[in-house]
C-alpha cells in the first residue's frame, strides 16, 4: 500500500502517554467496534484477561467517564501514527466529497490513539476489545497494539489490513452522521435479543461495506495505489474476526444468535461488495 505523499489528518489525537484517570461520573461502554464482543470472547486467549470482565464493559458495567482529558497530536517522527492519520484523512476526503455531492455536510469524526485503556463518552476503552467508535462524540478510538495482535494472532498483517480497521470504524460515523445508528438502537430496544443482535450484525456489515467503497474511491480520487495482495490481505483479516471463526476459536463452538459483527463469508463478501462497486448504495444490509 503506497501512501508516502498522501495528506494527514488533523484530527488525530495522541493519549497514549496519558493515564486516563481522573473523573467520577459513570456511563457504560456503548461503542461500535470492529471485534466488539465477539473480541472480547478471546482476549483471555490472547491477552490473559477475564472475557466475562470485558465482556461487562461492553454490556453496561459502570465505568469512569473522562472524555475530556487533553490530548495533543501524535509525534511527527511516529511512523505508524502518521499512516493512521494518512487513512483518516483519505476517509475525511471520500466521505466529505460523498456527502456535498448528495446536498449534505460531512462532519470530520476524531481519531484517539490510546494505549492499554481510555474512558471515553461511550464508557471506558479496552485494547481487549478492539478498536471502537463511539457515536456519543463522534471519536473513533484505537490502541494499535490492535495492528500487531492482527499480525501475530490473527495472521492479517499488513497496512491495508490495518487500513481495513480504520475505513470499518469511519464507516460507523458515516451511519451515524446519516442517522442510520440511532433507528438501529430504536428498533433494538424494541427486539428480542436474538433480533436485537441480527440488527448489530447488519449494521457492522454495512460498515465492512463502507470500508471497501472508501478504499476504491479513495485510490481513484487520491492517487494512492495498492501492492499486489493488499486486497486479499484485508479480505483475509475480515474472515479471522468473522463471529464464526472467532467464537470457534474461542470456546471451539459456534451460536448464531450470539452472532453481532456476521460471519467470516459475510465480512469477507460485504467488503468485496463495496471495494467492486465503489457505491455506497450498494451497502443496503437492511434489505
């Protein structure tokens, strides 16, 4: 993936050196992540904590709310901090394009780059849990450790792969900014819980969708180019956080209804749907 003469963003931020402490209002953890809990039900396999103790971060548990520690940009000498503001800001131009084209105002979402764990508007961040967004206010949030437990772990190393992660995110804030997250939590908290999940499961493959159409636009507005095998480098690293192949992995067995990011095929397919068409409209997971 060739990137060197790209823009960066300005909306990346950098905690990394902050504690994160401080506060004493609670909120539960309510983001939209790439894992989410399918993540969380192997972070005791890969990072030694508890799945049940993530687990309730992600379902509600009180956690310290800190949102608003200060936090500055990231070092310029900071390679990988510095690719991560190059994708977000290739997203900040496909999306911002997208949406004056169709009468309508982008709104740049942040990037927080953290380390270990961060209380956010959403509830407290973990590294276990993946990158996540939180639509609260509008931040998408990463430890990058997240980059290598995909290289070492998942087996889906690579920049595009880690590209993937951050076009996937951005795609949340584009529902978010059209509306598309709010009529998805109303029908939610009218569901069971086995409907409630399907919603989830619709919504994160939309984002996978999101992605890949960001990706083609992007090459082709921004003069960017991939290296042979990025694709299937991002497709593969779709497939490993599949809820299929992560529960298996996990506990050696697989329930559907538990499922709320989709399967490996249907990552790997909603991705691809959206890298060939470059078309948003082609995303329509809902019908």
């Amino acid at each position: 993936m060739r990137m060197e003469d790209q823009e960066e963003s300005e909306n990346v931020e950098d905690a990394r050196g902050s504690s994160g402490g401080g506060g004493f209002q609670f909120r539960p953890l309510h983001g939209i992540g790439l894992g989410g809990i399918a993540v969380a039900l192997i972070a005791g396999w890969i990072f030694g904590l508890n799945p049940l103790q993530v687990l309730g971060l992600l379902s509600g548990s009180s956690v310290p709310d800190n949102s608003s520690a200060p936090a500055a940009p990231p070092p310029a000498d900071d390679v990988q901090a510095r690719f991560v503001s190059q994708i977000l800001r290739s997203t900040e131009q496909v999306w911002g394009d997208y949406f004056s084209q169709h009468g309508k105002t982008y709104t740049d979402p942040k990037l927080l780059l953290y380390r270990d764990s961060y209380p956010t508007a959403c509830g407290q961040g973990q590294a276990a849990a993946g990158p996540f967004y939180c639509p609260r206010d509008r931040i998408v949030y990463l430890d990058m450790s997240f980059f290598d437990l995909m290289s070492r772990q998942l087996g889906a190393p690579g920049q595009f792969a880690q590209a993937y992660v951050i076009g996937h995110e951005v795609g949340h804030h584009v529902q978010n900014l059209l509306g598309i997250i709010d009529r998805v939590d109303q029908a939610r908290g009218r569901a069971s819980d086995a409907d409630s999940n399907a919603l989830s499961v619709r919504l994160e493959l939309q984002a996978d969708c999101l992605a890949g159409v960001w990706a083609t636009r992007s090459q082709q507005e921004h003069g960017w180019r991939l290296d042979t095998g990025d694709i299937e480098t991002a497709l593969h690293a779709a497939s490993q956080i599949g809820d299929d192949t992560l529960q298996r992995r996990a506990q050696g067995t697989v329930v559907p209804e538990t499922f709320t990011h989709g399967t490996s095929a249907q990552r790997v397919a909603w991705f691809k749907r959206g890298v060939d068409s470059g078309d948003p409209a082609q995303c329509d997971t809902f019908n």
